[in-house]
C-alpha cells in the first residue's frame, strides 16, 4: 500500500505538533530563551523554533547575515550554550527546531568577519574558498562600499595601507591592509610596496562607489542586498562545510527540525533538499518556499512542506468581505488614484523599476550570457544584445512567480513548461513582432530546449548557467519588485498585501478554502501553518484590524473624511495619496487598547514603507524635507484630541469585530491542517509591523501571569482570550498528536447553513475526533439579525467544548448554541467508556 503522505518524516524522525518561534539574538540569548522553556510547556507547545543561530554579522539581530558556518554565535552564547538550551529543552519534553540559511553570507564590516570571503578577496582563485561564492572569480570582485568615487577617494587619501593582526588569521601576525573608514581589505603579496593607486588596481577585488553596485556588481546577492553574497551549495565540498556544524548537531540529537531559508536562491532547490533529506536521514525540514496564486510545492522536493504563507493568506481572505472591495477601491481611488484593477500595472511597474535599477548588473549578467551563446553560433548571430535584453526583461517582468524548476537538460514538465510559454506569450504582447523569434530562442535556452546548431549542447557550462541564473533572477525580481515594491504602493486594503498573499483575490469562499485545505492534508500533512512570521508585513492582530475595513466599508470612508477634514490644517501640500491611504490604514490597524502605536515605532515603519515604494523617496536617494513633513503629518494625527477620540469610537463600536476575526483566525490556524506555528508573543494581541518592529523584546513574565490567570478564572480582556483559545488548543493538539499530524489525520468539511459559519473535523482514519466551528463576516451576519436558524451538522457522538467544557451530541446542532461564549468552538469526542 503505498503511503498517502509521502512528506512526512522518516520512521524514527520527529515530526512537530507545534512550533514556538523564538528570536535569539545577543539581546535574547540562549540563557534567556532557556528561562521560558517552563513557559512554553505550560503553554502546550512541543517543539521551540529558533531563527538562525550560526555565527552572524556584527550587530546582527536577526542571524541571517551568516559569516562563520563552524561556530554557533557567541552572542547567543556559543555552542555549549546552545547544547545547554537543547538539553533542558529535551528534559522537559520539548524538540528544537533551528533556521538554516544556506543561500548567501554576509559581506561584513569588516570583512575579515567573513574568513572565507576575505580569503577570497586576498587570494582570488588561488584561495581555498575560490568555489564558495557565486562570483566571476577571474574578475575583481567588486566592492562598491566608497562614499564618492574612486578618483576623489584616492585624492582626499580617505584610503590607507596599514598592517594589523586580522582577528580571523591571528597565526599570520600583523599583516597589510586597506582601510576606508571602518572597512578593512586584505593586501594581495607582493603587492604592499607598491604606489598605493597602483596597488589598489593589482587587488583581487576593486573597490568602488557604492552606486556602482547596481550595474556592474559581479556576485550574486540575496535579493538586492549587496552585503549578503550568494553561496554556491551545490558543490558538493561548499555543502559538506556549511551544513557540517549543524548536520553534527542534528545526528548528535540536539536539532530535531531544520527551517530552509529562501530556498528559491539557490541553483537547484530540489537537489539541494534531496541531499538535505539524506543528509539528516529524513528529518521534518520545512521550505521558506512562497507560492503565488494556485502555485503548488514541487512534488518532488522531499520536504515536509512550506512554512505557511499558502496557509495564512487563505485564512485572511475567507475572513474578509467581499462586500467591502468596491467601496474600499473607491477610497483608494480619491486618495491614492488607483483604479481597484490597476494593481497588475503597478506591479508590471514596480518590477520594471527593479530591473532597471537595483538587479540591471544580474538582468544584464544573465544577458549576456545568452548573447555570448548566439554570437558563437552561426544560426543565432544576428541576435543583437539589445534585442535579447528586451525579451529577457519583458520575460522576466511577466514571470509570475519566483521560479520554475528547470533542472540542466533534465525533462521538463508540462506544468513548468506552461509557465514559461506563458510567461513569453504575454511578453510578446509588448513587444515588437520582429522579436518574436528572439524570444523563442531565450525560452529554448530557459527550458535547456533544442536551439542553435549546436542543438542540445549538454557540454556548454554557459547554457547550464543561463538556465540557473534566469530562475535565479526571477526571484530575486519577484521579491523586490512585488513584496517590496508593489506592495506597499497598492493600498486597497493593506492586510491583502502579505508575503505570498494573492492581493487582486479579495476574498474566498468556504468552499474554496475547505478544497484547498482538503489537498494540503492529502499532500502535505506536516507542512507549517503561520499567523505572523518575522518576515510577514503586519501582525496577524493588525492584518485582523485592518480587515475589519472590509466589514465596515461605508463607515470607515466617513471616519476616514472626517479625520482628514480635522488634519487638514496641518496636512502637507505635497503628500504621496498612496503614502496617505497607507499611513490611514496603519494607524486604524495599530490602535489596539493595548500595545497601541507609538510615535517612535509610527515614524520608523513609515519611513521604511515610503521608502519602499521608491517612488517620491527612497533607500538610495531619500528626500529628507518631504519625509519629515510626512511623518510630523502621521504624528501629529495619532497626538489629535479629536481624532483620538474617533479613533477610540470606532475602536469601542468593533470590539465585537475585532474579538471574532481575531479569535476565529488563531483558532483556525491552530486547527487546520499542519504544524502549527506560534511567533513569540502572538498568544495575546499585538501590533507588531514589518521587522525590526516585530523583533521587540517579549515579556514572557507577563506571558507566563496572564497564562495561569486563564485557567483560574474567566477571561476578562481580549488578551486573555486569546491566551485562553491558543493555550487550549496547544495543548489539545499536544494531547491528541495524530489527530493534527500524521499519516492518519484527516480533514473533512461539515455542512453548515450559513455562509457566515465555517466548519469542519479534523480526523483519525476517518473517524472524527475534533471539530471546529468558527464565525465569519459577522457585521453582516449582525445586519441579518444573527444566527437565527442556523445550524451546525455535527459528526455522530457526543462532543465537548475544549474552552467551556458544554457537551453538545452529534446532529444538527444549533450555531447560536455552539457560538455562545466565543465567536469559535472546538470540539472534542467524548470517549464512549
């Protein structure tokens, strides 16, 4: 009988119930972490989630800068810490699971915190490290960290020959170096005695104007971050030396689990899991993997599954009103001037802008790649390099995804095909007729088709890169031109714009959802489930907030008019309408009666979200007068009397909104198929934005007094009934492991009566064992009157509310009955003795 679940860990391997995120930092290191693992049983939680905890950049608070595979982090505390942490966490029953970061290091400051960068900036091919990078290793590799350009550098002699002993080679004693400021660079032998222009040009690497970075940069970043430089881990020797630490630790039994960071980077994802799977003999691994649209995971990578973004998104949108799409359009339109259908031009757009400008050097890199190819061959020589630019960046613009997953000359599939053919039919659309066949030979070329005179040259290393670089910079492009772009330019409802959030579906239906979470289960039984991440945009409690819009349309666009009437007088002349209609949303979704936006943390995410949208302001060339007008302008509107006192009235008249979608949605989350995933500090409500915002320190003394205060008595705030739901479900979940997570569990949807009730069971071979019931779009269930006659078609037995203990039997079962107390139920079988 062949396995239904094909993802799921390997016999003996530990497959999660739920995960804890923790943010280790030097802030919060492994002692610090150690002092909540009490906590977090009490919680119900069976496995602690840790971001990455290899030794990362100076000042790192988040670990993904990696500069040293071989040690864990000595601001974390260290390997013997870590083990510490490990071991006290396995005595009280617990599993850890570690983030790993296997595409990029960091390109620190200085350098030499990177032993292995800096010995390839010293030594170029002839160091050991020389296949490490994704770089043109018989180029200079460029530097571009100069304030100026070079010429004004050297002649303001801003750059100095000294001799120091480099922390990561103290055996070498003092030894030559560069330095700019706080930037040190090795000094190639042989070459210290030399005129100091002249030493500079005989360097392994050049150093240049920081501008230079985004057409002439010659390794491949993380994204556009030039300081994160793209490994190459699909040598087998640059694999083996990366992973060696953390491989130890996981077959030694301090890692149980391992969270794959931005797997779409690197050369060939599903290798790289396939060695990965071996490697830890099966461990439940997980793939930071973000889907687009109805895009499914590759079948074949042997991981568990995603780290929930598929998940969380859905779970937004079945919650939202799709009555609210057409008012909300029209709001934007008077304050940003988009169109409710303009969001695939802005896109288009913003993707445009980043190939442009910030990822030009990878576009053109991989331009010129194909333009080599053609020139070489006879049949495709009158290919000009502009004519094979064009189709790239239209190809590029309308791929609408971060990858495909073309292997070298391996069989394409029909599924990955279709993208690709897609994505040149709509490129085509935009360009010149005479192009055409341009573009059929760039498409060849993508899929490792037949092409040239040379046919199927499996001998042509370039052909092998192509194929790798353009997925490679597809991603890339996706990321920053959408994500970090578009969405914070499109501002029809901001909870829609979530990472791998599908903004222009507004809403689902129940049966869209419960299909989708039908397949997730046949598929993917231990695949992640999120709320919030450290990645995500805005807390799952601000996205609820915001949502909330959808509910209220028509009242928020009077709120709306009146504060702006009211902020008038001191509303800058020249404001961005999207930088406007964003900043209103942010505010109405940060205004909780507790954990309520500051000025401070106002001022800080609005800056980063202008920037973002690179279009008035920017990362690169900030206009510091229209920021501050702009965000004086947001500060004083949240320091108003008067809109402080609307802001608090609407916050009073939704309170029973806001309790339902927020309860509703962790429920749900915590109940659907999955591993499910806590981030620290979201078992009570918060309004945490995009990081660093949500890496604020958690009080977990707090956690902790709120957490037994739940079970003693009745929840007196919203905060305590989160507590209360999350709790309880934890540890239902920790109670009844197969039930949520194995190759028996199952999920089945229940008929309800009612579009404004979701619910379904969560099985055991079949056999029903929890159900949950939860409220949907209730303000227009409130406008009809309330439950009235609906009902709730309960699987036979008796069953029990996990949060008020009511016993309820089998059958039609009355909503106003099971939705009493809390705007959800979960439901356990009673046990017939």
């Amino acid at each position: 009988m062949n396995n239904p679940h094909p993802h799921l860990p390997a016999n003996g391997k530990r497959t999660p119930i739920s995960t804890y995120r923790l943010q280790v930092n030097e802030n919060f290191p492994f002692s610090a972490a150690e002092e909540v693992l009490p906590y977090l049983v009490e919680l119900g939680v069976t496995d602690v989630y840790l971001a990455p905890i290899l030794q990362a950049a100076p000042g790192s608070l988040h670990g993904y800068d990696v500069v040293d595979h071989t040690h864990i982090s000595a601001q974390l505390g260290g390997l013997d810490a870590f083990k510490k942490f490990a071991d006290r966490a396995h005595e009280l029953g617990l599993h850890v699971i570690v983030d790993i970061v296997p595409n990029h290091m960091a390109v620190p400051t200085p350098v030499w915190h990177n032993k292995a960068m800096w010995s390839v900036l010293k030594h170029g091919a002839k160091s050991g490290y020389a296949n490490w990078f994704d770089v043109d290793i018989d180029s200079p590799i460029l530097m571009p960290v100069l304030g100026k350009r070079i010429g004004q550098v050297l002649a303001d002699q801003e750059i100095q020959l000294a001799k120091m002993v480099v922390p990561t080679e103290p055996q070498y004693g003092e030894q030559w170096v560069l330095t700019y400021y706080e930037h040190v660079f090795p000094v190639a032998k042989g070459t210290e005695s030399l005129p100091l222009s002249v030493l500079i040009e005989r360097q392994h690497y050049r150093l240049a104007h920081w501008k230079v970075a985004d057409e002439e940069l010659n390794y491949r970043r993380f994204f556009d971050v030039g300081t994160l430089a793209g490994l190459r881990v699909e040598q087998e020797e640059v694999f083996q030396a990366t992973h060696a630490l953390i491989l130890d630790l996981v077959q030694t039994g301090y890692i149980d689990g391992l969270r794959v960071d931005h797997p779409d980077g690197l050369a060939n994802p599903t290798e790289y899991f396939k060695r990965l799977h071996e490697a830890t003999g099966g461990q439940w691994i997980v793939a930071e993997k973000i889907l687009e649209g109805d895009e499914e995971l590759p079948s074949n990578w042997p991981v568990a599954g995603t780290t929930g973004y598929d998940t969380a998104w859905r779970l937004h949108a079945l919650l939202t009103d799709p009555a609210g799409a057409m008012p909300l359009g029209a709001i934007m339109q008077n304050i940003a001037g988009d169109s409710p259908s303009s969001l695939p031009a802005i896109i288009r757009e913003a993707k445009a802008q980043i190939i442009d400008t910030s990822l030009a050097a990878e576009v053109r890199r991989v331009g010129t790649l194909i333009w080599q190819i053609c020139q070489e061959d006879i049949r495709l020589r009158d290919y000009t390099f502009r004519s094979l630019i064009d189709c790239l960046r239209e190809l590029v613009i309308e791929f609408d995804r971060y990858r495909a997953y073309v292997g070298a000359f391996e069989p394409v599939s029909d599924a990955t095909r279709a993208v690709v053919e897609g994505a040149a039919e709509r490129a085509r659309t935009r360009l010149d007729h005479d192009l055409d066949d341009a573009m059929d030979v760039i498409v060849a070329l993508v899929l490792g088709d037949e092409v040239g005179s040379a046919g199927l040259d499996v001998s042509d290393e370039r052909r092998r890169e192509v194929m790798v670089r353009f997925q490679q910079i597809c991603g890339a492009v996706q990321a920053k031109g959408v994500e970090d772009t578009a969405f914070y330019r499109w501002t029809h409802m901001t909870s829609l714009n979530e990472v791998g959030s599908t903004p222009e579906v507004f809403s689902i239906d129940i049966d869209r959802f419960h299909a989708f979470e039908s397949k997730l289960q046949s598929n993917w039984a231990a695949t992640m489930t999120c709320g919030t991440t450290h990645d995500t945009k805005r807390g799952e409690d601000v996205r609820a907030r915001i949502s909330l819009l959808s509910q209220r349309s028509k009242d928020w666009a009077s709120l709306l008019n009146e504060m702006r009437a009211l902020s008038r007088e001191y509303r800058p002349a020249n404001i961005n309408g999207r930088a406007e209609n964003l900043m209103w949303q942010t505010i109405v979704g940060t205004w909780g009666t507790t954990d309520r936006i500051t000025a401070d943390r106002l001022s800080r995410y609005l800056t980063k979200a202008i920037r973002e949208q690179k279009e008035w302001t920017s990362w690169t060339g900030p206009d510091e007068r229209l920021e501050k007008d702009f965000l004086e302008y947001a500060c004083t509107i949240i320091g108003d009397p008067q809109i402080i006192e609307l802001l608090n009235e609407w916050c009073e008249s939704n309170t029973d909104l806001l309790r339902s979608v927020i309860l509703s949605m962790k429920a749900l989350q915590l109940t659907l198929p999955g591993v499910a995933d806590v981030y620290q500090g979201t078992e009570i409500t918060a309004t945490s934005l995009v990081d660093p915002d949500n890496r604020r320190p958690v009080n977990f003394t707090e956690l902790s007094q709120i957490l037994d205060k739940v079970f003693t008595s009745s929840p007196q705030s919203l905060d305590e009934e989160k507590m209360l739901i999350t709790a309880s479900l934890l540890r239902l979940r920790r109670d009844m492991p197969s039930v949520f997570v194995s190759k028996d569990s199952g999920y089945q949807a229940l008929p309800t009566s009612s579009g404004h009730c979701v619910a379904f069971a969560r099985t055991l071979s079949g056999d029903p064992r929890v159900v949950t019931v939860a409220t949907r779009r209730k303000a227009a269930l409130d406008e009809i009157g309330g439950w009235d006659e609906v009902s709730v078609v309960l699987p036979d037995g008796k069953w029990q509310d996990v949060f008020t203990s009511e016993v309820f039997a089998g059958g039609a079962a009355a909503a106003t009955d099971l939705l009493d107390t809390f705007p959800v139920a979960v439901l356990k079988k009673i046990e017939e003795s």
